[in-house]
C-alpha cells in the first residue's frame, strides 16, 4: 500500500491563517522580474488543460493575476482541452524553454498518464521542469440523501452482496478519480460498476436520481449539496481531514490505513528553461501562496494551498508522486491503452 502521503508542501492550518492574519501580498516580490534583466521580456502563457469555468481553471486565474504583480507582465491563461490533459501538457514540452511558457498541471498531466498512457507523446520526468507547487485538491465521497448506504461500511457491504451492481462515478476512464477508487475497491475486496462522466454537473443529477450509486466531489460541492439536503457525504479521500469537514473521516481512518488521493497543481515548464527562470516563476508562485487575497479565494473552493516550496523540493515531491501512482495503477489492476 502507498504510504500516506504528509508531505511539506502540504500546508497547515495554522500556516495559512497566519498568512490571512499578517494580510501579505504579491507584491512584495514585485521585484523580482527585475532581478533577471530582460525576463519575463513578454507575456507568459500559462495553459490549462482543462475547460474555463471549471475548478482547474478557476485556480490558474487566481495564479495568473497574482503572478502579473509580481513578474510586471501579464499572465494569460490558455485553456487547452482534450486526451485528458495530454494536449496540454504536448503543447508545453514542445515549446521554447524560454519561460514564456508553462503548464498549470496536475497528477493526470505530470504523474499518472505516463502509466496509463504508454503512447503518451512526452515524458513527465524528462521534458518538464517544475517551477513549485501551488495547492492540493481533496475529494469527498458522496451519495443521495435517499441512498441506503449510511456509511462507506455500510456501501462496502452492499458491494460484497452485488458485486458490479453498486455503480461509481469518476471523470473519465484511466484518470486519477477512476485508478484510485478501483484501487480502493481492490484493497477492499469488491466490484462496482465504473460510469465516467465528462464533469461534475451530469453526476450531481444523476446521483440525486439513482442513475449513479457513488460519487467523488470537490469539498465546496460536496458541502454545498449536502447542506442543501440533496446527499450524503461518507468520507474524504485526503491524507487527513479536512479544515472544512473536520467531523467527516478520511478512507484511511475507516479500515484502510495508508489510502489517500490527494490531487495537487504546480507550475511546470519545459526541459531546458534556464535555472535561473525557473527561480523567477517560482518566487512568482510563492508570493501568490503568501498572499491573502489569494489565500482566502482558495480556501474558499475548499481547497488546500501548499506552502512555499523551492523547485529542489518540488523536484523531490515530484519524484515521490510519480512513484505512489505507479503503485496504484500497478495495484488497482485498471487495464491501461
């Protein structure tokens, strides 16, 4: 099993409400871009592999702006869709390493596709550089309000008596939601049926109609529907709980110690960008994590922000990260194209 993941990029509750307190700001690494003369020397394209509106795309614009304070050039976002994020993350190995270009990816795009996707046209670990981590993304397991399933033991045992009849969602085949929760199901000795759903707003219906038995969703989601009486919330699937559901147990606390699936979002730029650029985005990137405005807009999506990292760590972290979803795609026995 995948140790549990308690990672210093991994920010405190303590750590951020001191940052809210101390009202800190972007702009006190204003002067970095001047640090390195001539860079950034144009707008930075930032590009998101998935579509604009979604929670993704939302963090990459409370980047983006933060970042324009502190590198004095704008910092567009590109919203590039499609192979589940490898349209993106081809579009971005394959620029210049200039620094004028970078992907907002996450563990599809930098950790997990190269196992699932064996004719992936780039390599994570050798065409990219990371600049730093910038938030981690914690999902909670849900299901109607009418559900008869009170408790993930309670969903477990319903699953055991009908295998493959109990049905769960995940956002597409081969994906993070769909590896881990398999993954999940095999530790736990059972089979559900697996429906993908292309994002959040099909699911909610049709968890609320029976269509789909379990449901993964981000916290604000989760916790907004819940509070609306509409479902069930059983478990988060974070390495700990979650400063916005602190009565709600994780998956590991619940019989499976060691689970998590935690996804998380740094800033990554092609193999071969200069160091010292990729230091410039990165004191970019920690001025947004010690920025309240900032701060606050991501704590309230639910979301956790990582604490201010250095690319050494990231590089680190990174390494640790392809290493745990390997294991679990090797473990959850998700057949791979």
């Amino acid at each position: 099993m995948p140790q549990p993941l308690n990672h210093p990029l991994r920010t405190t509750r303590r750590h951020w409400l001191r940052l809210m307190a101390a009202g800190g700001s972007a702009l006190g690494l204003a002067g970095l871009a001047r640090a390195q003369a001539g860079y950034p020397a144009r707008p930075i394209q930032l590009v998101v592999p998935f579509s604009a509106g979604g929670a993704t795309d939302v963090l990459a614009r409370h980047l983006a702006r933060s970042m324009e304070q502190s590198l004095r050039q704008p910092v567009v976002v590109d919203n590039r869709v499609g192979a589940a994020g490898a349209i993106a993350a081809t579009h971005v190995a394959r620029a210049a390493p200039d620094g004028h270009t970078a992907l907002f990816g996450g563990v599809g795009t930098n950790a997990l596709l190269e196992y699932t996707q064996p004719a992936l046209p780039y390599r994570p670990a050798s065409d990219f550089v990371g600049a730093g981590n910038f938030c981690f993304v914690d999902f909670v397991m849900v299901v109607a309000a009418a559900s008869p399933d009170q408790d993930l033991a309670g969903l477990l045992a319903r699953a055991k008596q009908r295998p493959g009849e109990v049905s769960y969602m995940s956002a597409g085949p081969l994906g993070t939601l769909h590896v881990a929760q398999e993954y999940l199901w095999k530790l736990a000795g059972v089979s559900l049926n697996h429906i993908p759903y292309k994002g959040e707003a099909h699911v909610v219906s049709d968890l609320v109609s029976g269509r789909v038995d379990l449901a993964l969703m981000t916290l604000s989601l989760a916790r907004q529907l819940a509070q609306e009486g509409k479902l069930r919330q059983l478990a988060t699937l974070a390495p700990e709980r979650l400063r916005g559901a602190p009565d709600l147990p994780t998956v590991a606390e619940l019989g499976f110690p060691g689970f998590a699936m935690p996804t998380w979002n740094g800033v990554f730029l092609p193999r071969g960008t200069p160091a010292a650029r990729v230091g410039t985005l990165n004191g970019a990137i920690n001025a947004a994590l010690r920025d309240a405005e900032v701060l606050h807009k991501v704590v309230g999506m639910g979301i956790s922000p990582s604490a201010p990292n250095t690319p050494e760590q990231h590089a680190r972290f990174m390494q640790a990260e392809r290493e745990r979803w390997r294991a679990m795609v090797e473990r959850s026995g998700v057949k791979t194209g």
